[in-house]
C-alpha cells in the first residue's frame, strides 16, 4: 500500500511539474485601425481635440497545445475602422485552424470585441456574468453587440458566465480578471511569458495612455466608481508583478509586443 501511495503521489507530481512546464505564447492579430474623438472618454472634459488614433486587436495565447483568444475585433466590413481580414484568415497565417480554438477570452461585450466569435464554434466562451445577463436581458442593454452572438445563443454553444476572476489553465498562466465599470462585467487579461514576463491585455479599462496615466473616465460608462477601482486595479498588478500593461485601444502600445506573426513569449 505504501509503495502504491509513494507512486501515486510521484505521478501527480509529474502532471504538476508537466502542467507547469507549457510553454506559453502571446501573438497579436490587426483586426482593424482607425480614429475616435477623444472628447468622449473623458467625463470631466480633459480632452479639446477631436481626432485620436485607435487600434482594434486581437490576441492569441498558446498553452501548450491548447489555444486561446482574446477579444475578436470588428465584424470585416461593418464599420470603416474593420480590417478587411477574417479571424479565421488571421489564424491560419499561425497554424491555428478555428474549430480548434479551446477558449474565447471576451473583455466586454461591445461590437469592436466581438464582431468575430462565430467562427470559434468549439470554443468555450468566457465572458464576465454581468455582461452574459446584459446581452440575454429584456430587452438587451443597448449597448450590447447581441448579433455577435447570436450563433451562441441559437445553437447553444459553451458558454462559461465569470462572476469571479478564472485561472484559465489552472496553473496561473493565464488569467481572466475582474475590472467591470466599462461594462457590468468587464474583464482584463493577465498573461505570465517565461521570457518577457508578465502582460496585461487592458481590454477598455482604459482607452489610451492619458486615460491610464490620469484616470480617465469615458461619460459612456456603465459605472464610473467601478472604473476607477478597475484601473487602480490594473496599476496594482502592474507594479506588483512588475507587469507589461498593453492598452488595446493605444497603437503606442503595438510595439511591446512582436509584429505578426512572431509571438512574445
């Protein structure tokens, strides 16, 4: 009996140390590039431009064999700020085929983060509870892209609602955290790299470096108390963690990762 407990025990110390080993990688896809008016993400009008770059990405983490994204842009050709490219395109240019995407990571349910889930009709979809209940409402809240989702909806696809922060691959590589105040369950994205570290994918937390560094506030907000908690939230883990903070929205921030296809690991 003891010989077997000893032997038990070796093995699943074996799974830890292997589960601990994936090798994790971080590659950003361009799903669409345009402009926005500044003036509305400031709520004590810190802003008198009226023209601001905005980028629109998507992300693909590796674990190992298995594959997540986070966030999938712009639906191509609804809007001029939509690249052209399809998700699914985008994917395969890194060897990922869609149907085998295992997880869809979404910050928060508007249209330029959700236009693309269809095609990762495997996937289980993680998305915040607050905005889950928001697009299922009656009637949805208006701002909710509900026709993202429709395919999920209809056909009842895997669908994981977070009312909690989610270690992803249960080893602490990846995980999904609270940061609602955007949206009722807006989320960000930590990811931990062997070699560059650790990264945070702001999803709209904040919009751009101004916002981030002087705690802006968008007047479109679900809740401004829960934004600025959010953020503050964000500069903790970042000093904590010592962490690389990616603000989605900002092209100043493009570069701290490598140009697609190259992922940071």
């Amino acid at each position: 009996m003891k010989s077997r407990f000893w032997l038990a025990l070796g093995v699943g110390a074996l799974l830890s140390l292997s589960a601990a080993a994936q090798e994790v990688t971080l590659t950003r896809l361009d799903c669409g590039t345009g402009t926005n008016d500044p003036r509305r993400f400031s709520d004590a009008f810190a802003y008198t431009e009226t023209t601001k770059p905005f980028t629109f990405s998507c992300y693909v983490i590796r674990h190992g064999a298995d594959v997540m994204v986070w966030d999938t842009g712009y639906l191509p050709g609804s809007v001029p700020s939509a690249t052209n490219k399809p998700l699914a395109d985008l994917l395969k240019q890194i060897n990922v085929n869609a149907e085998d995407v295992k997880y869809v990571g979404i910050s928060h349910y508007h249209a330029d983060h959700t236009g693309q889930l269809a095609p990762l009709k495997n996937a289980t979809l993680l998305i915040g509870k607050g905005d889950w209940d928001g697009i299922n409402a009656t009637p949805p809240m208006a701002s909710a892209n509900v026709k993202g989702f429709a395919e999920w909806i209809a056909e009842k696809r895997k669908v994981e609602p977070l009312s909690a922060d989610k270690d992803v691959f249960d080893d602490g590589s990846v995980m999904i955290l609270r940061a609602p105040g955007h949206t009722p369950g807006h989320s960000i994205l930590l990811v931990r790299l062997k070699e560059m570290g650790p990264v945070i994918l702001s999803g709209d937390a904040v919009h751009f470096h101004e916002n981030y560094e002087h705690d802006g506030v968008p007047g479109f907000n679900y809740d401004r108390a829960q934004t600025l908690a959010s953020i503050q939230r964000v500069k903790q883990i970042a000093k904590n963690l010592k962490a690389t903070v990616i603000i989605q929205h900002d092209p100043r921030d493009i570069g701290k990762l490598p140009a697609f296809p190259a992922a940071a690991k």
